[in-house]
C-alpha cells in the first residue's frame, strides 16, 4: 500500500467517525429542542415529513453517478 493509499484510508475513516459524531449531535439537539419546545415545533412537523420526501431523494440518489453510458436499445437489438 503506497502512503497515498494509506492517507485516503485514513481520511475516509476520519470523515466517516465524523460523520457519526455530527449524526449524534444533530439527533440530541433535535430531541432539545423537541423536548423543551413542543408547542413550538409540533405544528412544523408536517411540513418537516414533507420536506424530507425530496431531501432524502437528493442526497441517497448521488451515489448512483451519471447515467449517460445506459444502452437504451430495445432488449433484440445488438450493437
């Protein structure tokens, strides 16, 4: 293993533990502030359900890369 090979390991198992604790973070802030501030935040949690549709959709589809090398040929025909 090369010590550039070595390096990137290195920093993705460093963004991936930060990640984690980033994740932690959010979900003990968001039970606060659910916690002390139920009359406030109850009414926006449909709006949030809602907003989560196409945020999930944004950020789950960007490991699937580009699709411009798909072969949209009907299924008898060969190249």
């Amino acid at each position: 293993m090369t010590h550039d090979e070595h390096e990137a390991q290195r920093n993705g198992k460093f963004k991936l533990r930060a990640n984690g604790v980033l994740a932690k973070f959010l979900a003990i802030a968001a039970f606060f502030l659910i916690a002390e501030h139920k009359a406030h935040v109850l009414p926006f949690l449909p709006f949030v359900l809602l907003l989560a549709c196409p945020l999930m959709h944004v950020f789950m589809h960007r490991g699937h890369g580009n699709h411009d090398d798909h072969d949209h040929r009907p299924p008898g025909d060969k190249p």
